[in-house]
C-alpha cells in the first residue's frame, strides 16, 4: 500500500496554501514569482500573509507538479480548468500535465486537479508521481520526440490519470504533447500510455520496456482500467 498523502496547510484571512512535499521537484517558481512568502531559508518556510491572495494564487498556479494547491477563503474564483490538456516531456525529468485531470492513484479516491508530474525514470517512490528520483538515477532521456502522426483534433475534455500496476500510465483523453523545449508535436488520444519504467525506447510513450525489466511500482488493475476507459 503506498503512503499514505501528507498535506501541510498554512492560513491567511483570505487563502489557505497547502502543500504535498512528495510532490515537489523543486521547479522554483513558487520562489521566483513571491519570494517573500516562499522563503526557504525560514523553519516554517510558507507564510500566507506575507501577501495578497490574488498574488498568491497566480504564482501557485505556475507550479507544474501540483504540489502546492490553494483555497480562497474571501469568496473569489479558485483555481480555473484549462480549457486545452497539455502534457510537456522536461529534460532529465518529469512529464508535466495541465488540464481538466482526473487522477487515480492505488488505494485513494479520486482527485480532480489542474497540475500534476508523473514520474517517467521508473524510480519514484510516490508513484505515479514524480518524487524527484531522477536525479539520483540519473535519467538521461532529454524529453524530445518526433511529431506525431495523429487525426485527433481537439485537446479539450476531461483526462484521466490512469497508472497501470507494474506497467505504463494510461491517459484517457486528448491532450497536446509538446517537448522539452516547447515545441508542439501533436495532439494524443484517445487513449495514450506514457513510460514509467524508464527504459522506453519511444519516450515519453510505453514500449512495453517493462515487461522484460521486472518494472514493479503500485498501480490500478487491468480490469478497472479497461472499465473506465471502455475498452
């Protein structure tokens, strides 16, 4: 059973931050955009007063993990739903995605989000999310990839998150892939697998790699799978 999520919450009048520390990768852009109230060097290193929750909210929602989430407390919208599903391959890291997620993680409800980074090394210990074991694995994949040959159309709609026990991350759902540096390679759907095992040949798509690498990481069974996804 993976461990179970611990949520730090830190209050301010007008916004709650909470922040999931297993999600984290580091990225900065919490510090960059409100470095006042992001502040590493202090033991308690969030303080939601220290600015205006409108600000608040705009640099939260530049964090590409989901690691840090907000609620308004003074009545103003939360957090809006993309209205295009993206995913973006990093260099030596991550796949980053943003949109309308519906994410299905073993032993836990279902969470409705915006920003979430699955882990694409195959050494995460918070799968399917990336915990930042790349580094220390020293993943050497750099997040670029041929255009692709796709008749879908639209990237619009609702995607989930769908990782398969000991196998790829199914996503249900158009999304459009861009690479490393941005650029865009097309739009996958309806149903697309992504590698988690690392050893993908055709990153960030599954090969099926991790039936012959003893690939082992908690997951969804086959069966609901093919039941959600009507297949």
């Amino acid at each position: 059973m993976p461990p179970r999520r611990k949520i730090h919450h830190y209050e301010a009048d007008s916004i709650t931050i909470s922040y999931e520390r297993r999600r984290c990768t580091h990225a900065l852009e919490c510090i960059r955009r409100q470095p006042e109230v992001f502040n590493l060097t202090r033991r308690r290193w969030i303080d939601a007063t220290l600015a205006s929750a409108d600000d608040i909210a705009r640099a939260i929602e530049e964090c590409p993990t989901g690691a840090l989430q907000y609620r308004r407390k003074d009545g103003k919208p939360e957090e809006a739903v993309p209205e295009r599903n993206a995913a973006r391959s990093s260099a030596l890291g991550p796949i980053n995605l943003h949109g309308n997620l519906e994410i299905h993680a073993p032993d836990q409800p279902p969470v409705m989000e915006t920003r979430v980074a699955l882990c694409r090394c195959g050494e995460s210990a918070n799968q399917p999310f990336c915990d930042n074991s790349h580094e220390a694995a020293m993943f050497q994949e750099a997040g670029t990839a041929q255009p692709l040959q796709s008749k879908v159309e639209s990237a619009t709609g609702p995607l989930r998150v769908l990782p398969l026990e000991n196998g790829p991350c199914f996503i249900g759902g158009n999304f459009t892939l861009h690479d490393s540096n941005g650029v865009e390679l097309g739009i996958c759907g309806p149903v697309t697998q992504l590698c988690r095992c690392g050893r993908s040949k055709t990153q960030p798509f599954c090969d099926r790699a991790h039936l012959t690498t003893g690939f082992e990481a908690p997951g969804l069974s086959k069966e609901y799978i093919q039941r959600l996804l009507g297949l």
